[in-house]
C-alpha cells in the first residue's frame, strides 16, 4: 500500500473523537408515582371544591337576590333615523298561572322537547352537556344546545346579557341554586311564566292568549300545546303567526318526542301534525310596528344577541326609518279603496318597500294591510312571481352590459318560438322593435329573445348580482317573463333597481344605524358597503327607458311631481277560461329613493283572482311617493360624465298610408263600424287603436286586419270614443303614421219623449256627456216658439248643447254627469231636468291571444280591464 495513504488513513483516525459514555436514566420509583398523582389529584379535589363552593354561594346570592325580577335594566328603544323615539320593546305578561292551572301534558311536552332528564338531572345535566360537545366536535359547529331548562329558566333571572364565560358559569351556579331550593314541579312552573315566546309575548298564559284567544291553559289541545312547546327553540323562528310553515315542522318534530316518550300517542301525533294554523289575534293599533320588528330580526342578526336579550337589555337602537313616510305608508294601507274590493272576507293585501339608493337604508316598509306584532309580513315572507317587473332585470340590463346592445337597439320581435316556448305579445308583431319601445310597451317576444341572445347563464348571474334568490331550476327563457320557481318579494326587488337608480351601484338594504348598550357603549354600527355590479352607462340607459314607461307607457299611473323612472308586473291566474290576475307589481324609482309595491291574494284561486293589471299598483306607488318625498329635497337624474348617447337608429321610409277614416255607430247591434283608404302598396295589414275619454293613451284594439273595415263591438252605451288606424308592411313589419283620428258619441237607448204641452216647447234632445269629449249637437224640431235645452258635462270639452226648434218659448236645462242628462223642460219661462249618474261603467276586455298585461289603465268612474292572456307569465302561456 501506499506510504501517503497509510499516513493520511493513520492520521484521519488520531483525529476522530472518543465516543462519551451514555448516562443511564433514572427509573421512576413507585414512590415517585405515587406522590405525584397525590398532589396532582389534591390540587384538582381542591379547585374542585372551591369552585363548586364558590359557584354554590355565587349561584345562591345571586338566586336569593333574583328571584322575583326577570330584569334590572330599563326596556330597549328604537329610535327613527331623525334620533326621535319611535317606541319601546316593552314586555308582555300575564299575572303567574299556578302549577295547578297548568295541564300535565303541556309541562310534559316542554319537558320531552327541551331537557327529557329534567327529573334526573340536578339542575345541570352533564350527560347532556357532554353529548351535545361530542355532536358538536364532530359537525365542527354548535348544532345542540345542553342547556337544562334549570338553566334556561336561570338565564332568565340573570342580571346581565353578556356572553362571556363567567356568565355561563354564573348561569350553572345559579341553575344548582335553583334545583337546591325549589322542587321540580316549581321549576317547570318558573319556567313556563316566565320564558319568551316571540316579540315581547313573556309567560305561557300570554302566548296562550296571544296565539290562540285561550286564557284558560285547559282548553289548549294537543297540536296547540306542541305548537308552543316548539317555540323556546327559536321564538321568532318558529312563530306560527309570523312563519306558519316552520312553525308546523318544529312542532311535528315536537308530537314526534312526545310520541317516543309515551305522552301521547302515535295517532294523536299524527292528527295533531296535520292540523293548519289559521287564528288571527285581535288587531292592536301600534305605530311602526312592522317596521320594529324587522329592525329587531336585523338586529339579532347583526348582535347575535336572543330576542329575549334586546327585549330586557335596555339598548338604544338607531334606524333608518323616515317617520312620515312610514305614517303614509300605514295610512295608505288602512284605506280599503286603495285596493281592489275582495268577494269575501280574504282581502287583497299588499306590500311595499322603500329605500334610499345611495346606501340601502330603509325607509319605509309594510307587509300587509292587516299586520300585527311579529305578524306575517309579506316584505319577506311572501314570495311571488315578478310579471314584467324583472324584465330589466335578467334580458335589457345583462344585454346592455355585454357592450353589443344599447337602448336603441333594434330586438326580434317576430312571431316564434323558442324551442317549445312559445310566448305571444299583446300589441302584435313586427320584424323588429327598439329595446326602448319593447320596454315601453311591455312586449314579451323582445325580452324572451333578448335573453336568448345573451344567454340564459348571463341574466341569471345578474340577477344573481342584483341580490334575486334564484335555483338552478330557473335557468330557462321564462325568467324573462317573471317565470321563476321561488318567486320574488318587495324587499328584494327594490333592493335590485335601486342599483340602477345608484349608478350601477347594489347596496343591500339595512335598517339599523347603530346599536348602544345601557351602558351607553357601542354594541354595534353599520358600515357602508357598496358594490359596482353595472357600468354607469348601463344603470343611465336603463334609467332613460324606464322614464318612458312613467312617462307614456304601461306606468303612467306612478307619475307624480318628480322624475320616474320604473316598471309594471303582472302574472296571469294560469287557469284555463279565467282571464284574470295574480299579482300585480309596480317598481320605481325617483332620484331620492326606490320603491317596490306588490299587491294580490295571498292563496289565490278561481274565486280569488285580480281583475285589474298593474296600473293599480302604478298608482298606489305614485300615491305613496308623493307624499312619502316630502321631506326629501327635490333632484334630478344624474348623467354620467363620458356617457356617450346611443344614435338612434335610422327612420325608415315607408310608402304605407291610412287615410279618410270614418266611424258610425248603430244602436241596433250596438257596434261602431270604422272603414278607412287603404295603403298605396296594397301589402299591408292594418292596425286599429282606441281611447276612451277617461283614458291618458290609445291601445291596441284589433291588430293583423286584412281588410279596410272594422267593427268595435266593445263599445259601452254614453261613452265617447277615439280612433285611429296604422298600416303595417308585410314585407318590413314597419307601421306608419296614424291615420286621421274620429270621435264617436255611443249613444244610449232612447228615452221616453213627454207629449207636447200647449206652454211648453219640446224637448230638446240632450247630448250625452262621458268624461268629456266634443259635444254632440241634437236638434228636434216641435210646434212652438224657440226653446233650448242643454246638457253640462265634466271633462275635456263637456258642453253638449241640443236645440230645440218650435213656436212656444221654453228653456229645458239638464245636468248630465255620466251617461246621459234628462230630458224635461216645463212651463213658459224655465225647467229643469236632472240627468243619470253613471260611474264605474265597465268596458269589456278584448283578450287577445296571450301577452302582456301591462295596458289597462282606470279613469274617473271608468274602468277597462287589461288585455289578457291565457298562462301564468305575462305572456299567456305556460312555459
């Protein structure tokens, strides 16, 4: 071997260390054990004792001190958005009912449904508590309570409502104190006077009253019983006046332990599962109180604090209410002509929401014409299909977002179908429409093709965006139409146009400001959150078209002294040969503040229908608004800056012409005949509108007429009638200009003449007088000298005058106001003749084969229902 390697190898080894010996552990002595479990379990019997000695004489100061008080704090205010107090959450409760007075079975329901070891247990059930740590580990979230109903009930004897350790603990050491001095059957008594049951409803004999009318707690049945043994799980939750149907869940679930513990049994549970609450309690008048108790449910939200927790903890919470609006949205409710008048004692009720745009506070809000405290409130609780109302909202505003339309883009408006969906108009076809003209006029076949073109996925994420609750099974064309599974609600849908009244800004609406405890420090504050969920330009182009539906189109009844702009809604009944309605919406908006106002049945059926469309609930919204806006200084919409106007398409040039329109009418067949010239092509069909005096707009009477004749056999004896005709080309589907227009008086039958008298003239025949338009001029010659009679009508132009011609002097004056004025002169010098009244004359619908209903308008004393169709959807099919 090498000399170096073994040199190098020699020296590598000198260089290596010398390993150190191991030290040998200590083994541990018994005895060492031993003393350390000793200590170990000394020091914990110690803290064991101490705590429970500290928990016993804690628990027994505070039980001793407690005992007869459910709270030391001063009752919670609200105030409104001014700092003014709009009410208090006092509490509500009857005097203690005696444990005598108390039927065994519902002690035994509250029993088997919140703590079924009650008489096992010694106040705190650590079996319970335990299980319901294990449930919750596993599903990784609180899903079980182990609260004894000991605990429960000293919880509400508590003096503080913070969440804290030390409270839960206080609140075991109290529950010990409790099981020590009282017996159970004290207990459960305890407990049932004086837990919550829903609002400021305190004690079982209260909710006994309030729920049911029976103070007496032996009249309670079974499915009763169990509806109020579901409520300390969730008293605003399982309300039945306010959620029936979670109500009726929880308390099957209720029967169902009762079943499985044997106090009733299965039969009993099944009979009482079955049975649907219907009472309604007797109405207290209390201002704002709809608007109090959604501020309250909020406010549970926001805190995490119990109703029973804001109720007795003496907090001061600050809202977004406007007083006056709030009082003319209650007053409004209260007046019945608002509404259309029911058949029965099922009311057409109503709901409406108002808010401030810019940040989402709430500003106003009722759900029914009928609410009660921690009543049904149809603001969130109803939801109903949107009509035409979300039309902007899934097909024009999505559309214009892409960037490929704009409002004066020209939309499909050809009789098709969509695959098997096949939607109908209701003011005819054309080749093609303006976005702006099809929402003006509420056309259907624009929106569903709109949609169609974008695709269904895009109105749905926007939809989506403006915060509509949407499934999965609403991905098909009939969202275009309001056809969507859940339906909609108030809330809601003024929620999703206040971003197009802020600018393509969404905020969700929010009722409180803040919230200070009794000790006068912050609990809570709301912080605004605005999101973009539209180009600017967007939000303005849609804010230009829907001006034009307030301004001529299917809104004109919301107009009022401010800018609008907005949309209609209705939904059809659905059922064959009914050409009625379901719902009726109005969405709008001013430059201060958006509003939502829906109107209908709440279980419509055959029986219970609207017959009037959307223009009533245009009205009431423009009712409200006008007086609501008052102490909102007036603006005007804003127009972005950089906000490029849409060129308006180019006018076509058509040769189609209508000319010399004539109409006469004969009383006989009670039709008026028009006839007109046809166009110089002869390739056209002819359109046919009318206007009645008390009407603001012509509509479509009779659409694709091949010939230059027509008959109007609608037309209502002393009413007065306008028409005009429109040709459109078959070969480009435009219409032209209208013809000249014609004014016809429908006159009534003939009345009985008097026989001529020696002193009197005869009779002039006296013009009838509807709402106004041109006189008619009558002249009936007689035997005598010159007599006038004359008839004075209300209106536009309402002084018809007939003459009499004769050899006898006599004056015969007639006041008409409706139909037509009397007819009676006597003596040599004057007379009178008092004419019929006729309001509320009935103009019979022309029903056309499906679309929109969005066209009926209601004069003074004249109502002509809408247009209508034969499906759910405003287009009149189903989808």
């Amino acid at each position: 071997m090498d000399n170096n390697k073994l040199s190098r190898a020699g020296s590598k080894n000198k260089e290596q260390p010398s390993k150190t010996p191991k030290k040998k552990k200590k083994k541990l002595s018994g005895k060492r054990i031993f003393w350390t479990l000793f200590f170990t379990c000394a020091i914990a019997v110690f803290c064991a004792i101490a705590g429970y000695l500290y928990i016993s004489v804690n628990g027994e100061r505070l039980y001793q001190a407690n005992k007869d008080k459910i709270t030391v704090n001063e009752t919670s205010k609200v105030y409104d958005r001014n700092g003014d107090l709009m009410g208090e959450l006092s509490l509500q409760k009857s005097d203690p009912v005696k444990s005598e007075d108390i039927p065994k079975l519902l002690k035994d329901a509250f029993i088997a449904t919140e703590d079924k070891r009650f008489y096992e247990h010694s106040g705190v059930d650590l079996w319970s508590i335990g299980r319901a740590a294990v449930k919750d580990v596993m599903a990784r979230s609180k899903v079980e309570g182990g609260s004894t109903i000991t605990q429960q009930l000293a919880k509400n004897i508590f003096l503080t409502r913070d969440k804290t350790f030390f409270r839960k603990a206080t609140e075991v050491s109290i529950a010990l104190a409790l099981d020590r001095n009282l017996t159970k059957d004290e207990i459960i008594t305890m407990y049932l006077n004086r837990i919550p049951f829903g609002g400021q409803i305190y004690g079982i004999k209260e909710a006994s009253k309030y729920y049911f009318g029976k103070s007496d707690l032996n009249d309670l049945k079974v499915w009763e019983i169990a509806t109020l043994a579901a409520m300390p799980k969730g008293p605003s939750k399982y309300n039945p006046l306010r959620n029936p149907e979670l109500s009726m869940q929880r308390r099957g679930v209720v029967l169902s332990l009762m079943a499985d513990q044997g106090y009733i049994t299965a039969d009993e549970a099944a009979k009482a599962k079955a049975v649907v609450y219907n009472y309604e309690p007797p109405k207290k008048k209390q201002n704002y109180q709809n608007f109090m108790d959604y501020v309250m449910n909020e406010a549970e939200d926001v805190t995490g604090l119990s109703e029973d927790d804001l109720n007795i903890g003496g907090y001061k919470i600050y809202t977004t209410m406007d007083a006056n609006a709030q009082k003319v949205l209650e007053k409004e409710f209260a007046d019945a002509s608002n509404f259309e008048k029911s058949k029965d004692d099922q009311p057409v009720q109503g709901s409406m929401v108002i808010m401030n745009q810019e940040n989402g506070s709430l500003v106003a809000l009722l759900g029914g014409r009928d609410y009660e405290r921690k009543g049904y409130s149809r603001v969130t609780n109803s939801r109903r299909q949107p009509g035409s109302a979300f039309k902007p909202i899934v097909s024009y505003a999505p559309a214009l977002e892409t960037g490929n339309f704009d409002m004066n883009s020209q939309l499909s408006n050809k009789k098709q179908c969509f695959g098997k969906y096949c939607p109908g108009n209701l003011h005819g076809y054309s080749d093609t429409i303006g976005m702006s003209e099809a929402i003006t006029k509420s056309e259907n076949i624009p929106a569903v093709w709109t949609l169609n073109e974008i695709g269904v996925k895009t109105g749905f994420n926007f939809a989506n965006k403006l915060g509509i609750q949407l499934t999965e099974d609403d991905k098909n064309l009939a969202m275009a139409l309001g056809g969507i599974s859940k339906g909609t609600n108030t809330l809601e849908m003024a929620q999703a146009y206040s971003a197009f009244a802020n600018g393509g800004k969404f905020n969700k609406a929010f009722s409180i400001k803040k919230i200070d405890g009794s000790d006068g420090k912050p609990v809570y504050t709301h912080k605004d959150k605005s999101e973009k969920v539209m180009e600017e330009s967007t939000a303005y182009q849609m804010t230009e078209m829907m001006k034009k539906v307030v301004e001529s189109g299917t809104g004109t009844k919301a107009r009022i002294d401010r800018p609008v702009a907005g949309k209609t809604g209705t939904t059809q009944s659905g059922i064959s040969g009914l050409k009625s309605n379901r719902d009726v919406w109005f969405v709008g908006y001013t430059p201060e503040l958006t509003a939502a106002v829906w109107m209908g049945y709440d279980n419509p059926d055959k029986t219970h229908l609207l017959h009037n469309s959307s223009p009533l609930a245009a009205a009431f919204w423009g009712k409200v608004m006008k007086q609501a806006l008052e102490n909102f200084p007036a603006k005007e919409f804003k127009v972005p800056d950089n906000v490029k106007q849409p060129e308006p398409p180019p006018v076509e040039e058509t040769t189609e012409h209508v000319s010399g329109l004539i109409a006469s009418y004969s009383p006989d067949t009670q039709t008026v005949s028009l006839s007109w010239n046809g166009s110089d092509s002869g390739n056209a069909t002819y359109r046919v509108y009318r206007k009645e005096s008390s009407e603001a707009d012509f509509s479509l009477l009779l659409n694709d007429v091949s010939s230059t004749s027509a008959e109007d056999m609608g037309a209502v004896a002393g009413l007065t009638y306008q028409y005009y005709v429109t040709a459109v080309s078959k070969d480009t589907g435009t219409e032209s200009d209208p013809s000249n227009t014609v004014t016809i008086q429908v006159e009534g039958p003939p009345e009985e003449q008097l026989p001529p008298d020696e002193n009197t003239g005869d009779n002039g025949q006296d013009g009838n007088t509807d709402q106004g338009q041109d006189g008619n001029t009558g002249n009936n010659p007689g035997n005598g000298d010159q007599g006038n009679g004359s008839d004075n009508g209300n209106g536009n132009n309402g002084n018809n005058n007939g003459n009499n011609n004769g050899n006898g002097n006599g004056n015969g004056n007639g006041n008409g106001n409706g139909q037509q004025g009397g007819d009676q002169g006597s003596g040599p010098g004057a007379g009178t003749g008092n004419g019929n009244t006729d309001n509320g004359t009935i103009v019979p619908p022309d029903n056309g084969s499906g679309g929109s209903t969005d066209t009926g308008s209601t004069g003074d004393g004249t109502k002509k229902p809408d247009n209508i169709g034969s499906g759910p959807f405003e287009d009149g099919t189903n989808p």
